[in-house]
C-alpha cells in the first residue's frame, strides 16, 4: 500500500481511537521512531507485535 494511503488509513483510525489512548500512543510512536534509528530490530519485533 502507497506511504499516503497508509497515513490516509491511520489518520481514520486515529480520528476514532478514544482520547485517553491517544497519548499512549503518541507517547508509543515517538519511542519507536527513535530506536528504529539506533535498533533496526524493533521495526521487525513491532511488526510482529502488530500481527
């Protein structure tokens, strides 16, 4: 799926996520961005959390 359909998806997603999760999840978000650049690994092990 093309990068801006994904961002398209997720922002519906998001639009409905109950507010108290949001900066869970925000707060999730921002610590993977920065182990994704020191540990290549985490983008393997959240995507199998994910599945």
């Amino acid at each position: 799926m093309p990068t801006k359909k994904v961002k398209s998806e997720i922002q519906k997603l998001l639009d409905t996520i109950p507010e108290n999760v949001l900066q869970d999840l925000l707060d999730f978000l921002r610590e993977a961005q920065k182990q994704t650049k020191d540990n290549p690994e985490l983008t393997s092990h959240l995507r199998k959390i994910i599945h």
